[in-house]
C-alpha cells in the first residue's frame, strides 16, 4: 500500500489542511483589522493636515508645508471626481513615485491637497503580513506533527488489532490484542474518562476470540468423547459379527462396522493433533525411496518420478500416513493417471480429475467439508489428517490446481540434520 493512502497520512494531511484553512482564515481577518487600524490612524492625521490646510487657505494665509498642494496633477483620479463633485476623501496613492495618502477638499472650484508620506506604513503593513504567515505556517507545522502523532498511534493499534484478527481467521485462537480495559486501567491508578472506540473494538475482537475458543474446545472434546465412547462398541460389534454365518449379509455388516471403525480411528487421530500431544520421531530419510516404499501398494494408476533425490528428516509413519491419504483422496474423487513427483525436498502429487474447490484452496481442509457436489469432489477427515501431520513434521503444505485441470498438492520438507 503507498505510504501516503495509509490512516496516519490521512489524518495528518487532513489536520493539516483544516489548520491551514483556519490559519488563513484568521490571518486574513487578522490583517484587515490591523491594516484598517494602521491605515485609518494614517488617514486621520491626513485629515487633520488637510482641515489645518483648509482653515489657512480660507483665511489667505500661507501654510508653509511643503505637504500641501493646489491642484496637483498626481492626484489620484478617482480622489479628483469625488472633490470636483464637492466632496473631502483620502485615498493612497504616489507623489514623485513614492507611496503617499492623499487628502483633498475642493477650494475654489479647485483640489486642495494634503499628503502624508505612507511608505513606512506599507512596510508596517508587510513585517505584519510576513509574522502572520510566519505564525500560520510554524501552526500549521505544530498541527501536522500532533496529528500525525496522534494518527501514528491510532493506526498502530488498529494495525495491531487487524494483525490479531488474520491471525485468529488463520487459526490462532491463542491471539489476543490485550488492550487493558478501563477497570485495568483504574487499578493502576489511571483515569480514563473518554471513550475509546478503537480500545472498544480491540476488546470486542478479544471476547469474540475467546467465545470461538471455548466452543472449538467443546466441539473438539466432544469429537473426542463420541469417538472414544464409540470404540469399544464397534470394536466388539465386528468381533460378534465374525461369528455370523457366511454370506451377502455378513460382507455388508463388516463393510458398514469398518467403514465406522475407521471414521472412529480418524476422529481420534484428528483429536490427538488438534490437542497438540503428539510428537514426531525424526530421522534421516531419503525421500525418493520412502515416497517409492509408501507409494508401492497404490496401484498401476500411480507413477513415481525422482527427479533429484533429498536426505530429509522426517517421520516415516506419519510421511507415509500423508501420502496415502493423498492417494485414497485422488483415487476417490479424482481420475488416473495419478503422479507422485519427487525433486529435492519438494513431493508433489497430482491427478487428472475436476481438481480442489476454491475454498479448499483458499482455506484449507476442513472436517466433514465437502466441495461441490455437482463437481463430484469432497474432502473431509482425510485431507485434515494430512494437514494435521504436516503440521507434526513441519512440513509446508499447499493445495492447488493444475493448469491443466487436477488437483495438485505439494510437500515441501525441512532439510537438516539431527542434533
């Protein structure tokens, strides 16, 4: 994301520009009232000088200023029509190429003129205008580096709350903000009397993580329980159905018992990798015989291809639990040739089928998740076992589909050596 379409930038930029639309703003009033005040004591000693200047004139005397003049010809004009229709005003103007405020009256169907020079005004006027911008300018800079302080933190903690949010839709339920709350805060002798939504939706996303939390716990228990519950009756279920006769109703009773005897078995196998208990025996394996021996038994629809071979660590029961799980997943929902890739540490396998829906793909497997049902393509307790025993071994785990169509999934597994 560019620097500048971030919070923090949009808050600053955005105090910035209202202060300096405020700064302007009273500047601008700021000036006007002073040079109204400046300029308007200038005039009124304009207009005493030409009252002064009046009062001689009217009795024949002479003044002696050189400031008064009779019809001068630099009058401003606009100043000469309003004293030609008998009127007094002041207005600025020049008087031999310097600033003056001009002051007439008409005398004798003539302008009687007054000047004062006006030039140490306008560079009053200026130093005035030029602190004034100074000020707006250093208050504008004080607003944008508070603002984008304040903007700094606020986008940090929510930056940190969207990092706990990914985190928790990843499937860390541990994840926590941990923001303290105002009674934390009032044990610790802080006051807190403004509201604080960004603390509020940080505690929001807290409490909502820890209810997901406790029902996943119970939901998991329970898988747990019903499994562990259910093997002692299936397991003596079969041995009695050893006992019947044989014949068509006998193969159908041992399919269905051993089709629920292994829903049972790979619902204690999740139970145990989603407690977190179980623990790899690693050992130094050369990866392209292991994937040879496990892919062995799967049938002349599946090829092996060792490109490079590796001396990976690993686990060879729980690699070999991963790769046929694979296979039945391709077998059963996907179409031959199915291929088993071995190049380095990387295993990738691959069938010809309909390939994974987007949200395997996007999600990853999920227990009793199927796909599309009009795609003829599912995933359930086999793909999280997988999921589950790459966890176990470290191993990093991606599901795709080909370019050409199929599902494909990749194995890479660590490289080293034992301690």
């Amino acid at each position: 994301m560019h620097a500048l379409s971030s919070l923090r930038w949009k808050i600053a930029l955005t105090t910035t520009a209202v202060c300096c639309m405020v700064a302007a703003a009273l500047g601008i009033l700021v000036h006007n009232v002073v040079a109204r005040q400046i300029v308007g004591e200038v005039r009124k000693d304009a207009d005493t000088a030409l009252e002064h200047a009046l009062s001689h004139y009217e009795y024949g005397t002479t003044h002696g200023d050189v400031n008064i003049v009779l019809a001068p010809p630099q009058l401003p004009r606009p100043l000469r029509d309003l004293v030609a229709r008998g009127d007094t005003g002041s207005m600025v103007g020049s008087y031999n190429g310097k600033p003056v405020m001009w002051a007439a009256a008409p005398a004798d169907r003539q302008a009687l003129a007054v000047w004062i020079p006006f030039e140490g005004t306008r560079n009053r006027l200026r130093d005035i205008d030029t602190a004034i911008l100074a000020s707006a300018l250093l208050a504008a800079g004080v607003v944008a580096l508070a603002g984008l302080f304040l903007a700094d933190r606020i986008s940090r903690r929510l930056a940190t709350t969207a990092a706990v949010a990914r985190r928790i839709s990843a499937g860390d339920l541990d994840a926590r903000v941990g923001f303290p709350s105002r009674a934390d805060e009032r044990r610790q002798g802080r006051r807190s009397r403004d509201r604080d939504e960004v603390r509020d939706v940080a505690q929001a996303l807290d409490l909502m993580a820890g209810s997901l939390q406790e029902r996943l716990e119970a939901e998991k228990r329970f898988t747990a329980d019903v499994a562990h519950e259910l093997r002692t009756p299936l397991t003596g279920s079969l041995a009695a159905a050893a006992l019947l006769p044989e014949g068509r109703p006998k193969e159908m009773i041992n399919d269905r018992l051993k089709a629920l005897h292994l829903l049972t078995e790979d619902l204690l196998e999740i139970s145990r990798l989603e407690s977190g208990v179980e623990q790899a025996d690693l050992a130094l394996v050369e990866l392209g015989r292991a994937v040879e021996r496990a892919v062995a038994g799967a049938g002349p629809a599946v090829s092996v291809r060792v490109i490079r071979d590796a001396a990976v660590l690993t686990d060879r029961r729980r690699l070999d639990r991963i790769l046929t799980n694979l296979l039945v997943n391709a077998h059963k929902h996907g179409r031959p040739p199915i291929e088993v890739t071995v190049e380095g540490p990387v295993v990738t396998v691959r069938d010809h089928g309909p390939g994974y829906p987007p949200e395997l793909i996007e999600q990853g497997p999920q227990r009793f998740r199927t796909g599309d049902p009009g795609r003829g393509r599912g995933h359930g307790l086999g793909l999280t076992i997988v999921a589950g025993q790459a966890a176990v071994l470290e191993i990093a785990l991606s599901f795709a589909n080909a370019p050409d169509g199929g599902a494909l999934t990749t194995l890479r597994l660590p490289v080293g050596r034992l301690p």
